[in-house]
C-alpha cells in the first residue's frame, strides 16, 4: 500500500476515496493524529493509501484540473499555526494592559 494524499479533515478524505473508488481503485483512509505542543492541540489527518500497482494513476486522477478538494493539510496547518501566534500576542498585550 502506498500512502498518495493527505486530506486535512475527514469530509475531503471521504471526497477523495468515493473519487478513486467510482474510478474502480481501491483505496483505503488512516486517521493519524498529531500533537503541536505550540500550538497546544492535536492535528488530525487523514492518509490515503492505494494499492502500489494503482498509485500512479490514482496521483494523475486526483491531480486533474476538475477535482479540487477543500484546503490541503499543509495550508491548514500554516493558518492554525498564524492564528495561534496571533491569540498568543492579544493575550500578551491584554495582559500587559490590563497590569497598568
């Protein structure tokens, strides 16, 4: 089995197997979760994994132009960690506001 997306939420993970399944490849969906101590939360993810044979053309179904599934896993991960810093700074500068 080898490992060809990461979808960011479980709603894009079910999208991308019924995609490879109505295309008649087998795919099969690990949830895999991931604690950001800096962010002080857990990150789920979903694998897809196929079938070695068929991972070539799985990668070239799910890399048409028409499928576009929701915002991959990396850009949300990149938009938990800024919103983090920013709550992160509005406490510090509540804090700091409140002390004067």
């Amino acid at each position: 089995m080898k490992n060809i997306y990461i979808a960011s939420n479980s709603v894009e993970a079910d999208s991308v197997v019924n995609k490879l399944s109505q295309n008649g490849i087998n795919a099969s969906c690990r949830q895999k979760e991931n604690f950001s101590a800096m962010a002080g939360n857990t990150e789920v993810e979903f694998e897809i994994f196929v079938d070695d044979w068929e991972a070539d053309k799985a990668k070239k179904l799910l890399s048409k132009k028409d499928y576009t599934p929701s915002m991959g896993f990396e850009k949300r991960r990149r938009m938990a960690a800024i919103l983090s810093l920013v709550f992160i700074a509005a406490v510090f500068i509540i804090v700091i506001a409140t002390s004067l």
